[in-house]
C-alpha cells in the first residue's frame, strides 16, 4: 500500500505550538492546568505541550498519563491489548483544568474511554480534549477542543502519526487504496 505523507516536522511543530497557545488562551493561563496523554503517542504529545506551555507562560504545567485500556468497550475484540501505567501528577486533577491529549480522533471510543478513567481518578474543573489529527468518522458526540490538523479520510485508510520519541521521526501519514 502507499503512504501519502500529510504532517512532517515543521508542521507537527507548528501544530502543537498553536494548540499550546490555544490553551493558555482558553484557560486564561497556565494556572490549575493539568496535560494528561492517552497512551502510547498522547504521552509524548502531552510532554511536548507541556514543555511549549511552560516556555511560553513560563509557568510549570503538570504533565502525566492516562491508561485507558481497562475503561475501553472493544477488549472483548482486542484482548491482547497491555495496559500502560497512569501518571498522575502530584497535586491531582480535583479542581483542575485536565486536557485530555492524543494523537489521532476518529470514532471517539478511546476519548470516550480516557473519560470513564478520569471520573475513576478524581472529580477535574472542567476537561478539554486536544488532538493532533481529527480524521472525522465519528461514532459518539464527541468533539476537540484543540486541534493540530483536520485530515479528511476514508474509514478504510489508516492514519499513522509516527514521532521521534517512539519511532525516530516526525510524521503524518495516511495509507490506504486511495493513498
């Protein structure tokens, strides 16, 4: 199949820093602001974000993870599916302003899931939820508040966000028959 690359680098780069500014503005700051990644590349994304917001606010934000796999309603389909550890970070998320992050929003499922993980961890102000890429597809009322790229896509194509952290490089792209 063919890859047609959509997001490199700079574009990743330029992406997370207007999230980040997105939501100092939509928070009015960096104060109780909590980043928590969906596991496996929301975490990076998060840390990335986390380290943008910092620079710019020049305020520490608390940056963690949270595992969603338990909360998840297809392990009956995908059993083999490990969990990855939750991290919290020290002051908690009662109060605070948590945004959700993760790398690409299609049916809504593991958003829908990191929500009934979160409810199981503590009682947020208010949660947002920001994506790198929001393909569309959706199968429940669920939408970002912050978003990197919108990539139209067929339901059959599959979007692969690849980054350095994890696999050695930045980069977008969609595979698939009409790749």
């Amino acid at each position: 199949m063919n890859a047609r690359i959509v997001l490199q680098e700079a574009d990743i780069r330029r992406a997370l820093t207007r999230i980040a500014h997105e939501i100092l503005e939509s928070n009015r700051g960096a104060e109780d602001l909590v980043l928590l990644g969906i596991p496996t590349r929301g975490v990076p994304l998060a840390e990335r974000l986390g380290l943008l917001i910092t620079e710019i606010a020049q305020i520490a934000v608390p940056v963690g993870s949270l595992d969603v796999t338990l909360f998840r309603d297809d392990l009956a389909r995908h059993p083999t599916r490990s969990p990855h550890p939750t991290e919290i970070p020290a002051g908690g998320i009662d109060g605070k302003t948590v945004v959700l992050v993760d790398d690409v929003l299609f049916s809504g499922r593991s958003i829908r899931a990191a929500l009934d993980a979160l409810q199981s961890i503590g009682r947020p102000a208010a949660v947002r939820l920001a994506i790198l890429v929001d393909r569309g597809h959706r199968e429940l009322p669920i939408r970002p508040d912050f978003v990197g790229k919108n990539i139209p896509s067929a339901r059959a194509e599959r979007v692969n966000v690849r980054l350095r952290e994890d696999d050695g490089e930045d980069l977008v792209s969609i595979e698939g028959s009409e790749a």
